[in-house]
C-alpha cells in the first residue's frame, strides 16, 4: 500500500478487501502498514485525553497500552506486532463494510484536515524517535495520574502524534513535541 495514500483511501481498499469475503485480522494490520501505528496510538490517547481519563487506573492502563505499542514503532517495526492467534481471527464481512462506511465521512474531513505536509518528520528515522517519545509520554502518564487529568497533556501529544503520522502529517508531529515539552515540564515540576 502507497505510504501516501489518503485515509479515505486507506478504508476503500479495507472496503475491497471486506467486499471479497471475510477479512482477517492480520490483513487489515497488513494493510494499514506502517499507519497501523497511528490508529493503534489513537485510541488509548484519547481515552486518557478525555474525561474517561479522570477515573483512577485508566490513565496508567492508556500509558501501558501506548508504551507497548510506541516501543514497537521506535524499534523500526514496520507494523505492530500482532499475536499469531489473533491475526488469524476473522472479522465479518458485513461488520467491516458497515464500520468503513461509518468512518468514510470522518476520514473525508480528516484529509481535508490533515495532509501530507513536513513528510520527514513522519519517516523513519525521525518516526522511531518521535515514537520513542510516545513510549516516554506513555509511562509519564503513570505518575502524572495522581494529579487529575494531567494525564491528558501526554495523551494528547499522543493523539497530535497519531493523526500525525496516519495522515503523514509533520506539522502535527512539531505541535505534539510542544505538548511533550509541556508534560515533561509538569512531570519535572511534580518530581
């Protein structure tokens, strides 16, 4: 898959893909590529960015989750490691056709949003470093869980991060290093 591919793109071939029959859970990890890294850094972000963030415990289970899979983007994994038991797990077919098409519309504003802009700064070597970064912010959301939603300064460099490089987006990537610089400063503040 292009590396430049919008994400609306993105979903009209996991559409095709789905349209061929049931779809396995590696192949969509496959086909998302190395932007498999960024959906999978979104979520946990913004749990621990919204108000869900605030309930004690949910900002360290989001750090760990994104530690665990920002480590694997700094190490140069070109997509996340994914269990061989759940890679062969498969995914209706209907199922994946109706959420495509609940997600088009956002991914249409998403890409008229957010663009390839400042590309070096979501390619390797520089992702690796911004995902070891991610992987600080995400075990920096431990402590900072025992300030209310403090947590939410990492977590949303992380979501600046992950639409960042899902949308092969730089200028996302230098706003998300500016909140890391602010959570790293409350974090040594706090310390």
């Amino acid at each position: 898959m292009s590396q430049d591919m919008s994400i609306s793109d993105v979903l009209q071939r996991l559409q095709d893909e789905a349209k061929a029959g049931n779809v396995a859970v590696g192949t969509l990890v496959d086909a998302l590529n190395s932007r498999g890294f960024g959906p999978l850094l979104l979520a946990p972000a913004l749990v621990a960015m919204l108000p869900t963030g605030g309930i004690p415990g949910v900002p360290t289970i989001c750090g760990v989750l994104i530690f665990l899979i920002a480590i694997q983007g700094s190490l140069g994994m070109p997509s996340p490691w994914v269990p061989r038991r759940l890679r062969r797990l498969a995914i209706q077919q209907q199922a994946l056709i109706a959420t495509t098409e609940r997600a088009m519309p956002v991914a249409q504003r998403l890409d008229r949003w957010f663009r390839p802009r400042l590309i070096a700064l979501t390619r390797a070597p520089v992702s690796q470093v911004v995902a070891l970064f991610c992987a600080v912010s995400g075990l920096a959301m431990i402590p900072l869980e025992l300030v209310p939603f403090a947590s939410g300064i990492p977590a949303l460099a992380v979501t600046l991060v992950a639409i960042g490089m899902s949308t092969r987006d730089g200028a996302m990537v230098v706003l998300a290093a500016l909140a890391i610089a602010a959570g790293g400063g409350l974090l040594i503040l706090l310390g």
